[in-house]
C-alpha cells in the first residue's frame, strides 16, 4: 500500500526518481516510530512540487508520547529537503482545533500514505 500510494504521488508530481530514497526513508520512520498515520502535505501533495523549490513535508500521527528529539526532523533525499513533523494523535486534535496551518492543510489536503 505505502509503495503505490507513494509512487502515484510521486509519479504525477514529476518526481518519480525520488521514489525508492522516499520509501526507504518512509520504511525506517515507520519502524522507528511506529506511526498511525502518515501524510504528505505541500505542494508534493498538490502535484505542485518544483525540483530545486520545493521540499517534501511529511507529517506523522503516533498514538503515543513524541519525545523531544523526535518531533522534528529535517533531511535530505537526493538533493530534496524532507521536513518531518511528529505529533500525537491529541496534539493533532488539538493543532486542528486552534487552527493551526501546517496541520489543518495537512489534514485536509494532504495525501494519507498509511
């Protein structure tokens, strides 16, 4: 499911060649954290992304404790910055309820990949 999802979103945004590094980076968060959910959001989501403007932002739902050092993490795949944000489920809720922007277009325009 991750692989088809992933390739689709990446196929229509003319980025096809990050597909394997983005999986396999998806591969390793998704061991790590053990995540409910996890969106792309931005203009990959879109199909607006821009090789050399855009970046890759991904959000990650967990349905337990974030630690610190791992609420936030930025790398790079190819040459694309990929900006991760980890959140519980309740600090989503809370993000969406006070509006927050980042989390409320992920939520509602980004593209759910598990």
């Amino acid at each position: 499911m991750l692989r088809e999802k992933l390739r689709e979103i990446l196929k229509s945004a003319g980025a096809w060649d990050l597909a394997e590094p983005l999986e396999a980076f998806l591969k390793s968060l998704i061991m790590e954290l053990r995540p409910i959910k996890v969106i792309i959001s931005g203009s990959l989501a879109k199909r607006r992304f821009v090789r050399g403007l855009s970046d890759i932002d991904i959000l990650v739902v967990v349905d337990h404790e974030v630690p610190h050092d791992k609420r936030f993490m930025l790398t790079s795949l190819d040459g694309v910055d990929v900006e991760v944000a980890v959140v519980s489920k309740q600090e989503l809720e809370k993000a969406l309820e006070e509006g927050r922007g980042f989390y409320v277009e992920a939520v509602k325009q980004g593209a759910v990949i598990l």
